[in-house]
C-alpha cells in the first residue's frame, strides 16, 4: 500500500499521460502506469452499470484505487434531464450494486459525497450525512462540504466531530476563498485510515461564475506553482501522522494543469509510487 497516492479526477482528459493517438478505451490501463488511484467522476453524472466498472477493474494493477464520486441526486444536486424518476432509496441500492466490483476486489479508496454550495449546516442536513452513513454502514464515505458554514468557529469543532463519530473521512480541499460557496483549508483527518485531499486550484476570478458562460469550463484552470505545492508538504505530513493513508487528487484540469501537478508533489513530495502498470513515455517524460 501506498502510505500517500496520488492522482487526478478522471482519465480521459489528461491528453499529457497518453502517446498522441491513445484510444479513449485504453486511457485508464495506460493511466494506471502513472498514478496507483484516480477519480471516477463520470458516476456523478449518471450511474456505472457493475459490468463497467469490473472492466475498470481488470483494467488495472491489483493495487490500483478508485475514489468514486457519489451520483448527483444521492448529494442534492438533483435529478438531470432525461434521468429515470426513481426514489432515493432505489437509487442508493442501484449505486451500490453497480460498485459492487470495486469493493469485492479490495480497490474502494472512498465513495466520495461531494455537496453542493447551498447544502450548509443545519439539521436537517446533518441528518442527511447520518441516513447517508447508515445506509452504507460498511463503506469507506468521505465528505467534501462546500458551504462555509461548516468550519465557521462555532460549528468546526461540531463538524469535525460528527464525521469522526460517523466514521466518516474529511474531506481536506485547497480552492479560492470566494465567499460561502467555498470552504477554509482544514487539514485534519477524521478516519483513522484514510485521509482525503482534493486541489481544486485558486482561480479566484472564476470559482463563483460572475455572469460568465463558459465558467464551469475555466472555473478549475490553475497551475499550481512549485511554491504552493511545497506549502502543503507540512500538511500531507500532519496528516500521514492522522490515518494510515492519505489520498491525494487534482481536480484543476480545466486546462490540463492536473496531472503535470501531480507529477510535481510526487516530486516535492520525494515518494515512490509502487504498484504501477508498465508503461510506455508520455508528454511529461
């Protein structure tokens, strides 16, 4: 196991780990040559069939992870056009039949809750994340809150609390400080196993829109500079001394800056990554 794996959101996109003329089938065997855990965010926009994701399995190393992010109408994001109508019960039964193949072969990281900015810090909220818990009693959760209410000073201690009482990971996010929609760096870890980091990026100007078209496009373009990532080197450490694992994903890729700044923490971070496919060189060799 790795003590700290690190990886990007998704595969498809990161044209950089991928000799020009990859088909889109074989990016994530050719993916798992570079990181040992990714994102799997496509189930955020429509549920996997099992079938799909036992292919994604045998696509990897045995020791390759997979966080998987929780479908939209599990987090409140609601249901998308063209979406079957089903009850919630129903759906969180579906969801958990189709990663079904990720938790028999040992290879859940975490199932990823990621809420909206307006899901805040009420009871009726807090009640949600503890239906969430005991419906999934025996999987890894992890929480990624979006709405400041939940770290301000008379509920982060509370917040904090509830996850490590839930057994549920804390979700540790570095993203611009834009108002409520967003959440304070808070690196510590509330699962004595795991430890998550996502990197959002730091575009400022972009993260709330401000009447932009194309801002769900530009919201996540940031480099990160070696600087910054080296500012992080005292957390990850605070935090391998927390759980057992941390998992670290960039998620700043809406101009390619993902996996060029994974490679960089790799780096910074002087680990060697084990378990990896054999691969062939990419653009960032």
């Amino acid at each position: 196991m790795n003590k700290v794996q690190v990886g990007v959101c998704g595969w498809g996109d990161h044209d950089v780990l991928y000799t020009p003329g990859t088909p889109s089938h074989e990016k994530l065997a050719a993916y798992a040559g570079h990181f040992p855990v990714v994102e799997v965010d496509s189930s955020y926009h429509a549920i996997p069939t099992a079938m799909r994701c036992q292919h994604w399995v045998e696509e990897t190393p045995p020791s390759f992870q997979f966080v998987v992010k929780a479908y939209r109408e599990m987090t409140g994001h609601g249901r998308p056009k063209g979406a079957p109508e089903r009850g919630m019960k129903e759906i969180f039964h579906v969801f958990a039949e189709a990663i079904t193949p990720f938790v028999d072969a040992g290879r859940l990281t975490a199932l990823l809750f990621q809420f909206p900015p307006w899901f805040d810090c009420t009871r009726e909220h807090v009640q949600y994340i503890r239906r969430c818990r005991q419906t999934y009693a025996n999987l890894p959760l992890a929480i990624e809150f979006r709405h400041q209410s939940w770290y301000t000073p008379a509920f982060r201690a509370r917040t904090l609390a509830l996850l490590k009482q839930e057994n549920l990971i804390h979700v540790v996010c570095d993203e611009p400080q834009a108002g409520a929609g967003c959440v304070p760096l808070v690196p510590v870890a509330t699962h004595p196993h795991q430890a998550l980091i996502r990197f959002h990026g730091r575009n400022h100007a972009a993260w709330n829109g401000k009447g932009r078209p194309d801002w769900r496009e530009v919201r996540y373009a940031y480099r990160y500079s070696e600087e910054e990532l080296r500012e992080w080197k005292e957390h990850i450490l605070a935090l391998q001394q927390q759980a057992e694992q941390v998992t670290i994903l960039f998620n700043n890729n809406s101009q390619g800056d993902a996996a060029p700044n994974a490679k960089e923490l790799i780096k910074v971070l002087g680990i060697k990554l084990e378990g990896l496919a054999a691969r062939q060189l990419s653009l960032l060799e």
